[in-house]
C-alpha cells in the first residue's frame, strides 16, 4: 500500500513539474512578443532592406517585417509575350 502511494505522489509531482514549466515557458514567450511588438510600435522611421530571403523587407532598426516585395503570379506555359513571336 505504501508503494502504491509513493508512485502515486512521485506521479503527481513530475505532472505538477511538467505543467509548471509547461506554463513559464508560455509567459516568457508570451513577455518576448509583447516586448518586440512594443519596440516596433516606437520605431517610427523604418529603415526597410530586403530580408535574407530576398522576397521581404525588415527595418534594421525593430526587425519589423513586411510583405513581399514581388509576389510571383502562376503563368500560363502557353502564353508568350509578344517580344518572342517570330515574324
């Protein structure tokens, strides 16, 4: 009976455990996108460069990204543009 109680609070524990760290995991995460959204709202002139991507650009002085530069449109393979069309 004794064992079964030992198990059963070691049990209970590491639950307790995992569900604490669990939970200051998600408010320091929670902390950092309350503090980068504050030092984006408080730069007021972007200095915008393109990502490394090469298809955003990011103010290198919040990191704030925006969207793409180009957004590339499906072409169809059976147009061509009238500067390839032979005589």
């Amino acid at each position: 009976m004794v064992l079964a109680d030992v198990i059963t609070v070691v049990s209970l524990v590491s639950l307790g455990g995992i569900i604490g760290v669990a939970g200051f995991m998600r408010i320091l995460r929670l902390d950092r996108l309350r503090w980068q959204q504050m030092r984006q709202n408080a730069c007021q002139w972007h200095r915008w460069e393109t990502a490394d991507d090469g298809k955003t650009l990011a103010c290198s002085l919040c990191g704030k990204k925006s969207r793409r530069l180009n957004p590339t449109r499906d072409r169809d393979t059976d147009t061509s543009s009238p500067g390839s069309l032979l005589p």
